[in-house]
C-alpha cells in the first residue's frame, strides 16, 4: 500500500513542479504550487520514514522564516562594487 502512496506522491510532485516551469502563472498561484510541493515531499517522508516528518505547523513555520530571510535578502541594498588600485 505505502508504494502505492509514495508512487501517487511523486506523480503529485512532478506535475506540481512542470506547472511551475509555466509562464503564465500568476504569483499567488505559483506561491501554492511552491507551497505544496513542500507539503508533498513531506508527506513522502512520513509516508515513507516514519516519525521523521516535521508537523504541519512546523513545515508551515520553517517555510515562513525561509521566505523572510529571501525576502531581506532580495530587499537588502547591494555593497557598490569599488575599483582597486593596482600598483605599477
């Protein structure tokens, strides 16, 4: 039976991820398609490793913090690049 939910698990994911190649997504919709790839691939692991997946609430908490640190990341100011001296 668990091969059969792993099987239907990566078929999930893999459709997931094709639409995610598509252009015409808007960002709302490719932000539950990001989103539920995570939630899939973890149910592959508790499917699959039993008591190693994290909770809903965990999984949901671990992808906040990541989307704030690209967040600062994206809205950080970039270090102006400097010309060095080169010495004859």
């Amino acid at each position: 039976m668990s091969r059969h939910i792993l099987a239907q698990l990566n078929d999930a994911e893999s459709a997931l991820r094709e639409n995610l190649h598509r252009h015409d997504l808007d960002a709302t919709a490719r932000t539950h398609m990001e989103r539920a790839v995570a939630h899939v691939r973890e149910a592959y692991i508790a499917t699959n490793e039993i008591g190693k997946a994290r909770t809903v609430q965990r999984l949901v908490s671990d992808l906040e913090k990541v989307d704030l640190l690209f967040t600062k990341i994206r809205n950080s100011q970039k270090p102006e690049a400097q010309a060095l001296k080169i010495r004859p």
